[in-house]
C-alpha cells in the first residue's frame, strides 16, 4: 500500500479539487473504493461487450496487456489522473478476456453456469467484504501467508497446463476460491483500517478488490461448469 503523500495543488485531483487530503477525512474510504470498482465494473462490460469480436489476437494482447497495466498501475499509482486512466484501461482488457471466455461458455450451452457463477460470486464477495471490513481486527499480518498460498496456486496451474487431469484442475479452481474469498475478507479490512486515504491509495485498494471478485468468479465459473459436464 501507498505511503500517504500530500497532493500536489497544480494538478487537480479526479476527486474534485487540489485539496483532496481534506475531503478525504470527510468522506470514507469505503465509498471511494466502491465508487472506483462500480466504474471499473462499467469498463469491464465494455471490454467483454467487444471482447468476442476482437478474435484470438485482441485476446492474447488483452491477456498479456493486463500483466503490464497492474504494474504499471503500482508504478504511478500515486501520479493523477495517470493512475485513474490505468485503472480503467486495465478493467476495460480484463473485460475484453473475459468476453471471450463467457463466449465459450455460452456457445456451449453453459450460459445458465454463467448467471449461478455470477450469483455465486455476490454472495460470497458480499459475505467475504463484510466479515474483513466489520471485523475490529487488522489482519494485515496474514498479507505474507495469503500470497505464499497464491504463489502455490499459480505453480499449481502452471503444472496443469501440462498435465491433462481435469480432477487437479477442479482441485487448483477450488484452492483458488477460498483463496480469493480470504483475499476478500483480508482487503476490505485494508479498506476499513485505512482512513483518510490518498487518491493512490484508493485506487490500488479498488483494483485489489476488484482482482478478487474477477478472479473469484473465473474460479466458481470453472467449478460450477465442471461439475455441469460430469
């Protein structure tokens, strides 16, 4: 997470003004970040809306450019209004991949596995969100065993990519799951023990929550279909 910098007055803030660390003791942080991911949410469905059109290309470029676009997001997470423009560049790309996989899906018939994933997903990103952010404890201390778990999870589906088990895979999307909901539960604690945040600060907060749910529900996705196909 950022460290809290002051704003420089020359450069207006997307906020609403220079004085931003003023309005931020006014207004939560809780509210900014939901504000920030219901725009990402926004791009995100234009990005899947022209997803299917844009062919194997646009996918690939989309997969690729969203690796580069979260790291340059931390990069200028604190330069305005750059950080804001990288934050929905990088929805909008997630949006075009998961067009395309959601095209998969309903081309085979799956589309009612999409809407209970869907479903699914609000529950658990709800119930998840509120047990991290009503919580009086900060859990900032389990950000090192959370990222060990998801270094294993991404060694683990590196290894399925070569291994055709459809059981591993059903195993890594479930591991994966209740990872991401802990991810959920661990950043919405962020947000509640966060006060007064910076525009850096909010922006990354967003886009750690929204990993979460997109990843969450390529996950719960993948189950609910696997278990359709058996």
């Amino acid at each position: 997470m950022a460290a809290s910098m002051p704003m420089n007055t020359g450069h207006p803030s997307w906020f609403g003004s220079g004085a931003y660390e003023e309005q931020a003791r006014e207004t939560g942080t809780l509210a900014r970040v939901m504000g920030l991911l219901g725009v990402a949410a926004l791009f995100t469905a234009a990005g899947a809306f022209i997803g299917p059109a844009l062919g194997d290309f646009g996918f690939w470029v989309s997969l690729i450019g969203g690796l580069v676009l979260i790291f340059a997001l931390r990069a200028a997470r604190d330069v305005s209004p750059l950080n804001l423009i990288l934050l929905m560049l990088f929805a909008t790309v997630e949006g075009v991949v998961l067009g395309q996989l959601l095209e998969i899906y309903v081309s085979e018939g799956l589309s009612f596995i999409v809407f209970q994933a869907a479903g699914a997903t609000a529950v658990a990103a709800l119930a998840a969100g509120l047990a991290g952010y009503t919580t009086r404890r900060d859990l900032s201390n389990f950000g090192g065993f959370l990222m060990a778990a998801l270094v294993i999870v991404i060694v683990a589906s590196v290894i399925g990519l070569f291994v055709q088990a459809p059981l591993l895979w059903t195993v890594i999307s479930a591991v994966s799951a209740i990872l991401f909901s802990a991810y959920l539960v661990f950043d919405l604690n962020r947000v509640a023990h966060t006060q007064g945040a910076t525009e850096g600060q909010a922006i990354m907060l967003a886009a750690s929550v929204y990993l979460d749910i997109y990843n969450l529900f390529l996950d719960l996705l993948t189950l609910l279909s696997g278990s359709r196909r058996r």
